[in-house]
C-alpha cells in the first residue's frame, strides 16, 4: 500500500468512528463503550484534566463527548475579542467554553472532518444562542490538513487530542501557522510519546481512534512546530492527566 493510499485509509476509519460517537455517544476508547459514554463519566473525566465544575455546568447539554486530554483554553490565555480556530472541533466541546471567554466581541471557529460531529455542534450551538444571546460561534467542515479558514486571520489555535489522529502531521503544523496572525499563539493539549510505540501498536487502527498509535515523539512535535515557523515552543508534560485517562477507562 502507498502512502497515499494509506493516509487515505485512515482518514477514513478516523471520520468512520468519530461519525458513530457523534451519532451515538462515547469517546475516543470506542464508540458507545459501557465504561465511558454517559455525560457525568465525561464530565468527571474533564475535571481530572484542568476543566472546573463552572465550566462544565455551563456547556450545551452533549457537547461533552469525553474526547480530551487535556484543558487547552486554560493554556491559551484567551482574552476578549480574540478570533480563535479549534482544530477538530467535535461536538464544539472547546469551542463553546472559548467563546464565553472571548465574549460577544471575539469569535471562536470549530473546524472538524466529520460530517456528523458538525451537525451535533450545530445543534449545540443553537442551545448556547438560546444561553448567552451570543452570536459568536460557527462550525466549519474540512480537514486539518486542508484548513477552510483565511491567512493570517486568527489570533489563537487550539485543539484538544485531534493532532495526533493526522496522518500527515507537518501539514498540519503548517497549516496553523498559515492562519495565524503575526502576533498569534498556539494552544494544543495531546497525547506524545517519551519512547517509540511497539509496532503491533502502532498498526492498530482502534489503538489510532483512541489516540495512542497516531501519536509522535515530543521531539517530534516540537521539530514540526518549528519547521512551520512557529516560535517559543513551550512543552509541558502533564503525566497526571494520562493516569486520569486511563483510570476513567
């Protein structure tokens, strides 16, 4: 099989799975699993990894699928009326609690490949208008790799344990760096690795979808991020969140 034969084969068993949680529930350890696709088993999980009970209770009802690996908002910093693209947005998880950051003025984006996720945030959308009153959040359909979104017109990246699931990770990176503004900054919460993964991992496509074998070295990613042009490379190694995950699990 060719490369590119194969970054298409699992594009598609990525969007094929992440199609039936959105239809169904559960999370990215398997669509509708018994240990993890009820809303207050995902909501405990998303308190393990950095997000408050306030912040929680604040969300459209099914936007919280139990997808993340960590609070990539809290990094980020965001301020009022900032534009801000969510990479692999899901059921606008992440985007919704960025938008109540940036408030009315700013503007948040959820881009996601997954025609049936961007219909479920669609749908929490029109529950976060009815909250706020706001109008300040879209969801887009389209690749990572393959941004819908204008050079240089963002302030803020985020994603939430998305990268990882790129087969083709370095266009991502420059894919981000292309719609950032001068001045903006990158926020990503994800899954990298310390030591190379065994190959039967790496060859499973369940272990992919739950985030594991997509996953590269921390060198790996931060070589990436600069090659694209970005600057200031922080990493921080958050071990507790991984027991969390595992533990939820």
């Amino acid at each position: 099989m060719n490369n590119d034969m194969q970054t298409r084969e699992i594009r598609e068993q990525v969007r094929a799975s992440y199609g039936a949680i959105a239809r169904e529930g559960g999370s990215c350890c398997g669509p509708v699993s018994p240990c993890c696709a009820d809303a207050p088993a995902a909501d405990a999980l998303a308190q393990r990894i950095g997000y408050s009970p306030d912040e929680l209770s604040a969300l459209p009802e099914g936007a919280n699928l139990g997808l993340s690996c960590g609070n990539p908002n809290a990094l980020a910093a965001l301020r009022p009326g900032e534009v801000v693209l969510d990479l692999g947005s899901g059921a606008g998880f992440d985007v919704f609690l960025a938008a109540r950051k940036v408030g009315p003025t700013g503007r948040v984006i959820g881009v996601d490949m997954t025609p049936e996720m961007i219909a479920r945030a669609r749908r929490n959308a029109i529950r976060y208008r009815e909250q706020t009153g706001w109008d300040n959040v879209e969801f887009r359909l389209g690749e990572i790799e393959h941004l819908p979104v204008a050079d240089a017109s963002v302030d803020v990246v985020i994603s939430n344990c998305v990268l990882n699931l790129s087969p083709d990770k370095p266009r991502v990176w420059r894919k981000i760096a292309r719609v950032l503004k001068p001045s903006g900054r990158v926020a990503v919460s994800d899954l990298a690795l310390l030591r190379p993964l065994p190959q039967a991992i790496v060859q499973s496509v369940q272990a992919l979808v739950g985030c594991i074998a997509g996953a590269v070295l921390v060198t790996e990613t931060e070589r990436m991020a600069r090659d694209a042009g970005l600057e200031d490379i922080q990493l921080r190694s958050r071990p507790e969140y991984v027991d969390g995950i595992a533990d939820w699990r």
